[in-house]
C-alpha cells in the first residue's frame, strides 16, 4: 500500500516584504555576489527600500563588498541588520568572520536560514534580494520551500560551461515552481582600453540565446570592467557612481528591468545622495 504524499508545508511570507528575490547561478566564479550587490545599490539609489541577505554561508563575500565588517546584535529576541549605502544587509560572514571556514551540514544551513529570514528585523522593504550560493543544493532549497520568493535571477558568462550550468539552475527554478525574472549575462565582453576595441573574452551572446531559448527575459549584458572588480575589492561597488555613470548604467539599466518584472508600485521618488554617502 503507497503512502499518499504529504502536503508541502505553507510558505509564510517575510513581514515587511514586498519582494522577495533570489540571485542563482549553475556555478561560481560567475559574478553573482558583484551583481547583487551593485543591484541592491542601485534599486536603492532609485529610491526603494532594499535588503540583502547573503545566503552563500560558505563563501559571504558580501561584507568585503559592501566594504562594513561590524557585527550585528539583537533587540527584544530580533536580530538588527547592519546598514551601508542605504542598503540593510545581512551575511554569515558577520557572525564567522576572517578565514575561518564553515563546515555545516544541510539541517544547520536551514536552521541558520530560517534565523537569518524570519529573525532579522528587516523592516519595511520593496525588495529583499538573496545572494544564493552556487549551484542547487540545500540552502537555495531551504528557503524556497519556507518562503514565497517572487522571482529569481540567473546570472552567467558567455561561455558554455557557465551556460550549461545556468541552464539546470533555470531548470531547477521552474521545478520548484519559482518564477524566473530573468537572465543577466555577466562579463559579457572586454573594451581594450587603449583602442576601445571589443575582445569577447569568454564567447558572445551565449546569455541572450539562452534565454531565449528557454524563454526566460533577457536582462541585459555586463561587461568585464576591472573598476568593476576593484569597486568589489575596495567595498565601494561601482554602482555607487549614480545612474549617469557609463559604467554604472548597465546595473541600473538592469535594477529598472527588476522592478517592471515585480509589477505595478513604480519608482520612488529618488533621494539625493553622493558619492561619499
């Protein structure tokens, strides 16, 4: 006699979130943690309230990103997360910081989950945005399964392997019932600073195609830009330049394209801010 299946336990939404969503990759070394955090820069340039979770316990590159290395504490049984650039931010690498490696099964990666979702005090947000980690194995599970996630992003490279890596984790979405926002093609191409000429370092237009073949949106292309890079390493994201910096466009070009995917509600008015906010 089978044992009839059991009902999926119900996804109880986030308090205070409007939006809920996550940034996968098939594989690493693609840019994830760099699109996600110049994206959470730049919806809150644009004037929303914005937090990122750093979900990728086993390498929480976020707080080198966003350039803070405090540590949060609690309120009345609340986790407050720590705020920078506008955006309130909450990352393993707070708690387990330095060189120390995390060497944690499945049910303590959805324990620390659930704490880092339901007990941190994030407020009132448009979007909170989840930097997964690569692949599709438990955590990214974890809170898909816990929480209703309006939308997922893949990001990727031009190259094949990058893509056919993207395309399970686009694959593994759809399985599990998530929307797919859409697809951004990182390090797309290399402009030769010298003679401007284009070098197309990792192959062309393999994040488009793929998406349309798999009819996912398109969310546009990133090039490989080393002040790109040093903005990640220096914990000032390039995005901090503002939406008429030629090479921030592409992020904000991207973060618009998000919020017309998440629906009405618009764009706020924008705060005034500078470069040494």
């Amino acid at each position: 006699m089978s044992t009839p299946p059991q009902p999926e336990p119900p996804k109880l939404p986030i308090e205070g979130v409007k939006n809920l969503i996550t940034i996968g990759s098939g594989k690493g070394g693609v840019g994830k943690t760099t699109v996600s955090v110049n994206l959470a820069i730049a919806l809150a340039r644009l004037g929303h309230t914005v937090g990122l979770l750093d979900a990728d316990v086993y390498g929480p590159n976020v707080p080198l990103m966003m350039g803070i290395r405090d540590t949060p504490y609690a309120v009345e049984g609340r986790i407050v997360p720590l705020e920078q650039y506008g955006v309130k931010l909450m990352s393993m690498g707070f708690v387990n910081p330095g060189d120390k490696p995390l060497i944690w099964r499945g049910p303590m990666l959805h324990s620390v989950m659930q704490q880092f979702v339901r007990q941190v005090d994030w407020g009132e947000l448009d979007f909170l945005l989840v930097d997964l980690p690569p692949g599709t194995g438990d955590v990214a599970l974890s809170l898909i399964q816990s929480a209703p996630i309006t939308g997922s992003i893949i990001v990727t490279t031009p190259s094949e392997v990058s893509l056919e890596d993207g395309r399970k984790a686009i694959l593994m979405f759809r399985q599990v019932k998530v929307e797919l926002l859409g697809v951004v093609e990182n390090m797309s191409f290399l402009l030769i600073p010298e003679t401007g000429q284009r070098l197309d370092v990792f192959g062309e237009g393999g994040g488009k195609r793929t998406a349309e073949a798999m009819e996912v949106p398109f969310l546009g292309s990133l090039p490989l830009d080393p002040r790109v890079r040093i903005g990640g390493d220096t914990g000032r994201p390039i995005a901090l330049l503002g939406p008429d910096d030629p090479q921030a466009v592409p992020f904000y070009d991207i973060a618009r394209r998000v919020v017309a995917a998440c629906g009405p509600g618009g764009v706020k008015h924008a705060p005034k801010f500078t470069i040494e906010d």
